[in-house]
C-alpha cells in the first residue's frame, strides 16, 4: 500500500536516490534538508513514516527524533534513523531517542523497502497490505474486498477506510477526534458528529453477516472494535 514518506536528508544525491526508490515502489515522497523543514513539513502533512538523517545542519536528527516523540500529534509517528554511525552505542541513542529502526549507510533499496514495511506493520498496520481476518469477517486492502462469514459486504471507502483501522486496531478505544486523524487526515476539518454519520453506515453494512456487533460504542469515550461481548 501506499504511504506518504518524509525523507530527511541534507545531503542532495543521496536524498534523490531515495526518493526515486521509494517512488518506484510507489510511495509518496515528502523531502527536507533540515529538521526545521521537516517540523514545517509534518505540521502541514503529517507523514505516514519518516526517514531521519542523524548528521542535519542545525537541529540533529536524533534531537528532532526526540521533539517527535514529545508531541501527542507525532507520538506514534514510525521513524526509521539513517546514519553512517554503526557503533553499537549509537544504534541505541537513536532508538532511545524514539527511532522505530535504525539503518546504517550504506544501505540496499531492498533492505530500506522491507524496514519500512515492517515499522508500518508495527506501528501502522492500517498502512500494510495484509489481509486481516476477525470473527468470519475479512478484509483484503489490495483486492479492496470485504468478506462476512464468505459472504461479499459492500462497503463505501470512508467506511472501508474506518472498518480497515479498527480491525488493525483491535480492543482499543478511539475517540472521535482520534478516529477523524487516523481515518480522515488531521489536516481535513469535519465535525466530529461525521464519524457517527459513518459508523451507522458502517454498522448497517455489516448486518448483512451479522458482524455489526463487532462495532461497540464506548459511553463518553468513543468506539472500539471488539470480538468481546460488551
């Protein structure tokens, strides 16, 4: 599956490089030179992932790994450290700086694709391209196809969208604000009564198998997907 990848890199060719592979894989590419174009970058398009030069001009990488980490918008925002460091107490300053993985240069276009979608599978799951099953009920994101105890449910793609991030995000509650960022986009201003509108949606489509249970409204905190009865 697609994702929207900022790649922060001073150095001009090997930011190209990249980016070319990364595009060629098909993903978006986001790119800046420095953590200050960076921080500017994610606060207009948050990133689905980051890949984070160590060595930047100005703010290091592993400082703007830090500053990520500490903002509640970014928190769990999956950054992959590039660094031609490869001692063994650098490795570990980058990940208890916040790094998901840390990769050291020079790396193969191969090796930097499989570590980007093991930190999606990770921290993103909605971002992958896994079939997930639940309870009878199945989606499959490449195919675009839902299926309730083998029976085809036809859903429409907020719904879609929304039905993928709570099955990849199983027993935990998420609020509409929550649900807005994840589902929507942080940056695309709805009011949050819309996640309602799609819920019932959701819930309707699901009928159809039986699986619309699955669905739970949590009083005064939001919405869960759980097999567990409430």
């Amino acid at each position: 599956m697609s994702a929207n990848i900022l790649v922060v890199e001073d150095e001009p060719a090997i930011q190209e490089l990249i980016a070319a592979n990364l595009q060629h894989a098909g993903h978006n590419v986001l790119r800046a030179y420095d953590a200050e174009d960076a921080i500017r970058i994610v606060r207009e398009t948050l990133p689905d992932v980051v890949l984070l030069d160590w060595m930047l001009p100005g703010m290091p990488g592993i400082q703007l790994a830090r500053r990520l980490r500490s903002d509640e918008r970014t928190r769990d925002l999956p950054i992959i450290m590039l660094t031609a460091r490869s001692e063994e107490h650098d490795k570990v300053a980058g990940l208890e700086a916040g790094a998901d993985d840390y990769l050291t240069k020079p790396f193969s276009p191969r090796e930097l694709l499989a570590r980007i979608k093991a930190v999606l599978r990770r921290r993103a799951p909605q971002m992958t391209e896994d079939a997930i099953e639940i309870e009878g009920l199945r989606l499959d994101p490449v195919t675009h196809r839902i299926f309730g105890n083998g029976k085809p449910l036809d859903l429409g793609p907020t719904e879609f969208r929304l039905l993928h991030f709570f099955m990849t995000h199983a027993e935990r509650v998420h609020s509409r604000t929550q649900l807005l960022d994840q589902v929507w986009g942080d940056h695309v201003f709805v009011e949050e009564r819309t996640v309602d509108v799609h819920i019932r949606r959701l819930r309707s489509s699901l009928e159809l198998s039986g699986h619309d249970w699955l669905i739970q409204t949590v009083r005064g905190s939001g919405y869960r997907f759980s097999a567990l009865a409430e």
